[in-house]
C-alpha cells in the first residue's frame, strides 16, 4: 500500500495537481502565517529553499500529528 501525502498547503490547485499524479493525499490545510513567516527572513538572505524548508517545518508542526515529522 502507497504511503500517504499529508498536504498541510491551502492550494487547491497542489491538492489536484499530487491527485491527478495519483499520489494519495489527506489534504488538511493549516493556519500557518506564511506572510510572517518569511519576513522573519533578512531579505539580503531570502533562499528559497530555506523559506520552502521553514514553511513545511512550520505547517508539519501545526499539524500535530505523530510521526508527521
């Protein structure tokens, strides 16, 4: 049996996109501030893949699921 992606993103359009992948996915959204989190990123160092990483941290964590991270 396939593992299940847990999609803690608001997007409507991610969600269809792993689907229509078929990729198996609970879709839960969190309340997460993405605006706030990514100010507390100096600009002069705004990588990416830094925010990317710090956003699913941040919404993992949100969710409050064992074993989720």
């Amino acid at each position: 049996m396939p593992s299940t992606l847990i999609l803690a993103s608001a997007s409507e359009i991610r969600a269809k996109l792993l689907r229509s992948a078929d990729i198996p996915i609970v879709h839960q959204p969190t309340d997460v501030d993405e605006t706030a989190l990514k100010a507390q990123f100096p600009i002069s160092i705004r990588e990416p893949s830094a925010i990317a990483a710090a956003l699913a941290e941040a919404k993992a964590l949100a969710l409050d699921i064992p074993g989720a991270m």
